[in-house]
C-alpha cells in the first residue's frame, strides 16, 4: 500500500474541526430560535370559581352509602381498628359483595339527592 492511501491524523484532526465548528454554529442558530423573546407571552392562571354555598350537593356514590351505613358495625365489631384501617375493611367487605347486593345500594343514589336538595 502506498502512503497516499491513508490519511493523516492531522487532516483527520482538521476534518473534525471543521465538522465541530459547522455543528456549534448550527446548534447556536438553534438556540437563538428558541429564545424566549420568540415566544408569546405565558397565559394568566384563571381564577378560581366561588362556590355557591347553597348549590345543592352531589348525591352520594354507592360505595358511601353502604361506607355509612356499615361503619358503625364494623367499628363496633373491631374497635381496636385505627379509622384508615376501618375503611380498608369496608372496601374489602364492598369488594366481595355481589353485583346485586351492590346494585340495591346504586338504587339508593337519587334518593340521596332529593334528600341533598331538600335541605
């Protein structure tokens, strides 16, 4: 092989310099773009709405009927139980009650909205 067949590390070194310089160049005209002078202003936080004491209450979900209607048992039954542990039975108790149990407690939804409104 002859001598011409290779490059040099010195023309390797010059080719890489050249590349870096055009690749900071690119990269500082990418930067100027994305300045934050380019780019609108940020929208103001939206106030927060007053909520209308006497709007009438969201009914009650299925869960926190039986939850209230089952607490006192359960309480009663483990008094020892810690409040957060009572409402981890409730749900494990929820939980293996079958679909027409629970639905005899969905049922009793509206009515606790007519009761919310009333007041």
């Amino acid at each position: 092989m002859s001598s011409t067949d290779f490059i040099t590390i010195s023309q390797l070194n010059s080719a890489l310099e050249a590349q870096k310089a055009a690749l900071l160049s690119e990269f500082a005209k990418l930067l100027s773009a994305s300045a934050p002078e380019s780019h609108p202003a940020k929208k103001a936080k939206k106030a927060k709405k007053i909520k209308d004491p006497n709007a009438p209450k969201k009914p009650l979900a299925a869960f926190m009927v039986f939850s209230k209607e089952k607490r006192p048992v359960v309480k009663a039954e483990f008094p020892e139980l810690k409040t957060t542990e009572i409402s981890k039975k409730l749900g494990e108790m929820w939980g293996q009650l079958s679909d027409e149990e629970k639905l005899a407690y969905k049922q009793t939804e509206p009515a606790t909205e007519t009761e919310a409104s009333s007041e």
